[in-house]
C-alpha cells in the first residue's frame, strides 16, 4: 500500500499549517494498493521519537474501503475516531517538545471491521488494528519546533 500527502513528501518537512504551532489540521491524504479481500481501512499517526515511547496523535477506524483519501481537515469518510495519546478523540497535530521529530501516517488494510465506536479507547484501538492487519502503508514527515 502506498501513502501519500499533496502537503509532503516522504522523509520531508510537515508544513506548520498542520501543527500546533499552526491550524491544527489534518493534512490531506491519498492511498492505494489496498488488497482485495481488505474488509475496512484504519489511519494511524503517531510519533516514534516522543520522549515517553511512541505518542499516538490521532486513530480513525472503519474507513470503508472504498475510501481512497482524506481531505485537508477531515476525517476519512465513514471513519470513527477513538482516543489519542492526548485523550482527545481529535486530530492532534505534530508538537515535539525538542528537536526534529518523524511522524508516521501509516493506513492499515483490516480483514474485519473493528466494531469500536466514536471515542473508544487508545488501547483497544491499537489492539484492533494490531489483530486485523492485514497490509500497512505509510508516509513518513518530519517536524522540529522553533
């Protein structure tokens, strides 16, 4: 599966725009490849490099999978959205606290719907996606603060 963001390109600068230091917005995003027999698509975003282990910055599960992007802002069409590592189940923009950070956006292919709902837990929603992968996809950005 590919990714990728009209916005950047892999291994380059996520504009501020899609920062806390800007509008906090979801960038847009585009993907391919998805493997028939996929049942349902989840988006993850998180940072590898956050100093108390991976930060997850948003989760969006049950994406059908006809849906091949997400519009500057939004959420992917039919997704649901569960808890973030901030405990908000919202997009949470790039924030590191120092130095340059990667931030994965990484979709999934699911062999079975997750069954979770608006808000679910972090935990759960991981443990979902982790149990039902089937193919994965991801673009890498970078952000560094000041």
């Amino acid at each position: 599966m590919t990714v990728a963001s009209t916005a950047f390109g892999e291994g380059e600068a996520i504009p501020q725009r899609y920062t806390c230091d800007g509008d906090e917005v979801s960038p847009p995003l585009a993907w391919s490849g998805v493997p028939d027999g996929a049942a349902a698509l989840a988006l993850v975003v998180d940072d590898p490099d956050a100093p108390s282990g991976t930060f997850t910055h948003w989760v969006v599960l049950d994406i059908p999978v006809g849906t091949t992007s997400s519009d500057e802002g939004g959420v992917p069409a039919g997704g649901v959205q569960t808890t973030s590592s901030a405990g908000d189940a919202v997009y949470a923009g790039p924030c590191p606290p120092g130095g340059t950070h990667h931030y994965r956006f990484t979709v999934v292919a699911l062999d079975a719907e997750t069954g979770l709902g608006d808000g679910a837990s972090l935990d759960d929603a991981l443990e979902a996606v982790d149990e039902h992968a089937v193919a994965r996809g991801t673009l890498t950005g970078t952000y560094t603060r000041g």
